[in-house]
C-alpha cells in the first residue's frame, strides 16, 4: 500500500509539472497575443509590410540602350582677297593682303599747270568671302602740294577711262571719265583723304567688280613753286568682310 500510494503522488509531480509547463506554454502564447506582447507583434507586422513596400520601389527593369553619332563633311574658312587692275580680269593686288601695286600707266611726265591723266582700277572680290570696301586717298610726298592751286585727284564711281586727247608738246594733255558718278575730289597730301565713299560698297559674291576712274590732274593756277618736283598718287582700298 505505501509503494501504491506513493505512486499516484510521484505521477501526481509530474502532472503537476506538465500543467506548468502547459500553463507556461499557454502564458507564452497567450503574450503574443494579448498584454505589451501583441503590440509589438503588430509592430513587427507592420515593420514586415514596409519592407515589402520598400523592396516593390526599388525593383527596377532592364532597359535597352543604343548610341549613334553624326559626322559632319569637311569644313574650310574662306579668303577675302580684294585686288584691282586696270581691267576687267587683269588683276595687279592678289593675295590676303595688304598688297602693294605700282600702277605705272598711271603717270604723266613734265605736266604743267591745266593738264592731267586718268587711268581705270577695277576693284573685284577674288576670294570666297564677300565684303564690303572703301578707299583714301594720299601722296607718297608733300612736293606737289599747294592749298587750292597744287595736285588734284578726282574720282569716278562705276566709270572708265575715255582715250587720252592732246599732245606734249601742245601742253593740253588731257584725261576724262566715261560714265559714272564723281564721289571724290581734293587737293591731295601725305595725310590721307577721307573715304571716297560715304557709304562702303559690297562685293558680295566671288568675281564681282566695282569699276573705278582716277583722275589726276595739276590745278591751273599752280604756283612756280611746283615746277621740276614729283609724286605719287597712293589710293588705299581696304576690304571688311561681310557678317
């Protein structure tokens, strides 16, 4: 009887244990989901679902990509290059200046007062670039000056030298203009005149000419002071390309 009753108490323990051990495992469950336990257990739901939000913006696709590059066909400056001549085509200033040429038909030797010589410069675009141009005129000297009465040069816009008349020995040597307008006159000097033009003429597509007519003449009423004296007539033409 004391071995059959002790047994009953012995396994009486252990149920007594295992309803612990059961109580604790109802206690541990019942924490999840009621007390200061199943708000944190919403926390960590709540704290799952913003994972998988973050995780679903970030996820990105591939994409396709192509490069492509254009090439262009050769590019080149052009020259301005203003040169003149005595006609049409027969160019004496080449090149992209400044040129320097001696236009030795323009002359006339032992010249006494009232005679003159005109000559023709044609002003022509012989580059690529257009321009616009203009001109001065000056003496390489002051030896043929003299106020009113000493050396004079006129000008003719779009005009032509018409054929020398008179003689040497006649002392009526003369040189006219054909055509044109007149757009400079003045006694000259080694101080270079205004421009001849009061606006700059455009030569805007290569070849195309401005014809000019020089005129040189000594005035009339040139004192004795000029006598046995020379000169040169310079006429600078400078060109500005065109924007």
């Amino acid at each position: 009887m004391t071995a059959t009753t002790g047994m009953p108490r012995s396994w009486t323990r252990r149920c007594g244990s295992m309803g612990k051990h059961s109580t604790s495992r109802s206690a541990a469950r019942s924490g999840w989901f009621g007390g200061r336990w199943s708000g944190h257990g919403r926390t960590r739901a709540l704290l799952s679902l913003g994972v998988l939000v973050a995780l679903g913006v970030t996820t990105t696709s591939a994409y396709w990509t192509d490069e492509a590059s254009v090439t262009s066909g050769p590019i080149s400056t052009a020259t301005l290059d203003l040169t003149g001549g005595p006609t049409t085509g027969s160019e004496n200033l080449t090149g992209t200046g400044p040129n320097n040429w001696d236009y030795s038909a323009l002359t006339l030797t032992d010249m006494i007062p009232g005679e003159s010589v005109s000559k023709t410069v044609v002003v022509r675009n012989s580059g690529g670039a257009p321009f616009r141009f203009n001109a001065t005129v000056k003496t390489s000297s002051n030896d043929l000056t003299s106020a009113l009465v000493g050396l004079q040069v006129v000008i003719f816009d779009q005009s032509t030298a018409a054929a020398a008349t008179g003689t040497q020995a006649g002392g009526n040597r003369a040189g006219t203009c054909s055509g044109g307008t007149q757009v400079y006159s003045g006694f000259v000097s080694t101080t270079a005149s205004a421009n001849i033009y009061g606006t700059d003429v455009t030569l805007a597509t290569t070849g195309a000419t401005r014809s000019l007519c020089v005129r040189v003449e000594l005035n009339s009423g040139a004192p004795n002071t000029l006598q046995n004296k020379s000169t040169t007539v310079v006429l600078n033409l400078s060109a500005t390309q065109l924007p």
